[in-house]
C-alpha cells in the first residue's frame, strides 16, 4: 500500500538505471528551486523502500535535486521531502519511470527514444515486444527508436542532447543513409544557420533512398553539362513522388519551351545520359 512520508534527503538515492531523458542543468534546478520556495511542492516524488531506512528515487529527480539545492542554501527547513513510498522490484520501477515518460506532453521524440534505450538497457525486458507492450507501442517503432542510438554518429546523438539541433529535425535525419550524410547535415545547420525548409530540402538530396533512379541520374548528368546544371530548380524543376519522379519544364513563351527541349535533346544526343545511365545502373 502506498504511504505519504516526508523522506529525509539523504535517505533516498538515484539509481544508475534511473531514466532521465531530459537534461538537468544548474539554471533549470535554480529555476525549480524559486518555485518551491515560493509555491511548495504540488507533485510528490515517488520512491520506493530498499531496506535499512534508505530509498530508491522512481521519478522526481528535478524535484529532489531542487529540494537538495534547497538545503544546502537554507538548511534544515528543506531537509525532507514529501514523497509517496511504495513497494515495488527493480523492474517495475523501471516500467513507471517509463509510462510516466510516455504520458507527458512536454517529451521530444528524441527524448522519449532515448527513454526506450534506457530502459531497454537495464536488461529487464525479454524483447522489443515485452518493452513495447509497457508503453503502448508497435515493437517495430519501439525497435525504431531504439535504433536511433546505433544508426546515429555521437556527434550528432550529442546535438540532440544539448539543444544545438532542435529535436523536430529528427526524422530528417533518421531516413539518411548513413552516418557521412548525417554528419553533413549537422555541419551545414550548425555551420550554415539553415531554416526548417532548407533542412528539409538537404536531407532530401543527401538521402539516397528517398531519390529515386531517374532524378539521381538527372543529377548526375547535371554535374557534367552545365547549361543543365544552372536550369535545374528554375526553369527545369523536379519534384520528387512515391517511388518516381516528376520533371517540369517552366516556360515563358513557345520560342523558349522549343529552346529548352533542342537542349534537352542536344544532350541525350551527345551520350552524356547513356554513359551516365550505365554508370548508375552498374553502381546499384
């Protein structure tokens, strides 16, 4: 059965296996920390009993840690906190700090990702299906998340982490390719200041998948004729579909439709698209 106590600070400990997706950093405690001092503690922590008078944290770090912050600047008006003490393995511990994870709005993506990674690495789950059946989810998306932090350079795992990347961009880059892409991209938002769209229309050229054959040859056959080069994206315009691609000519006038398509011809004639074809086909 539950129990509502005030529990002495240096009774309760953080276990290694705590999850903590989001970053705890001085500014953000000092920040809670005014609030409690003005406002008290509206959420009790949760911990649980491991004998001897000692407890493990199960979800409240923020809080405790404010609360300890707390103490040291004031004394012993903060040397207990209010918790709700319940009884419960090692195990199930981790399944609440999981759902309790998975129900708050305030989560990224990223955040609630590295929550399955956490979880999945105390090794109290059988299987990707046992850890999604505990928040709510498909195995393969569990397993998809999971794998952000296989599939992801440390670099780029790190920019998540610390906000240099915002985390809406996740998925930009977790349909790349491989880790060159991703670290190209990084490197361009950080280094070039890019925009949403801008974002987007990078990861498109740098994911390899998402372009299909015939735009990645009209790429490259664009590499080596420049008077392509410079009317792709004006008036040479390809939009990319489910597994095929769009061209559009854009014209101003019938005498400049008739110029783009002699050009056009002028190089299927000249072999530059054969060559590129069979180099294309002969790299898939």
């Amino acid at each position: 059965m539950d129990k509502l106590e005030t529990v002495p600070l240096d009774a309760i400990r953080i276990p290694k296996n705590h999850i903590r997706v989001q970053s705890i950093d001085e500014k953000a405690i000092k920040k809670l920390a005014d609030s409690l001092n003005s406002s008290g503690l509206l959420v009790r922590i949760i911990v649980r009993p491991v004998g001897s008078g000692k407890y493990e944290l199960v979800d409240g770090e923020r809080r405790l840690r404010a609360f300890r912050s707390l103490y040291e600047a004031e004394g012993r008006k903060w040397i207990g906190i209010p918790a709700i003490v319940e009884e419960m393995p090692a195990k199930e511990a981790v399944r609440r700090q999981i759902v309790i994870n998975e129900n708050r709005a305030d989560l990224t993506p990223f955040e609630k990702a590295k929550g399955y990674k956490m979880a999945w690495d105390t090794g109290y789950f059988t299987s990707y299906r046992d850890l999604a059946l505990t928040v709510g989810k498909s195995h393969t998306s569990v397993i998809r998340a999971i794998g952000i932090f296989d599939k992801f350079p440390q670099e780029v795992i790190d920019a998540f982490e610390d906000g240099t990347i915002k985390q809406a961009y996740l998925e930009a880059f977790y349909r790349l390719p491989n880790r060159k892409a991703m670290l190209k991209l990084l490197r361009a938002i950080v280094g070039e200041n890019l925009k949403s769209a801008e974002i987007r229309k990078l990861a498109n050229r740098l994911d390899e998948k998402w372009l299909s054959g015939d735009r990645e040859l009209l790429l490259q056959i664009a590499e080596k004729v420049p008077e392509i080069k410079v009317l792709l994206g004006g008036e040479i315009v390809i939009a990319d579909l489910v597994k095929k691609s769009k061209l559009t000519i854009n014209y101003t006038n019938l005498t400049r439709a008739k110029e783009l398509i002699k050009l056009l011809n002028t190089l299927m004639e000249s072999g530059a698209f054969r060559t590129t074809m069979e180099q294309y086909h002969a790299a898939q």
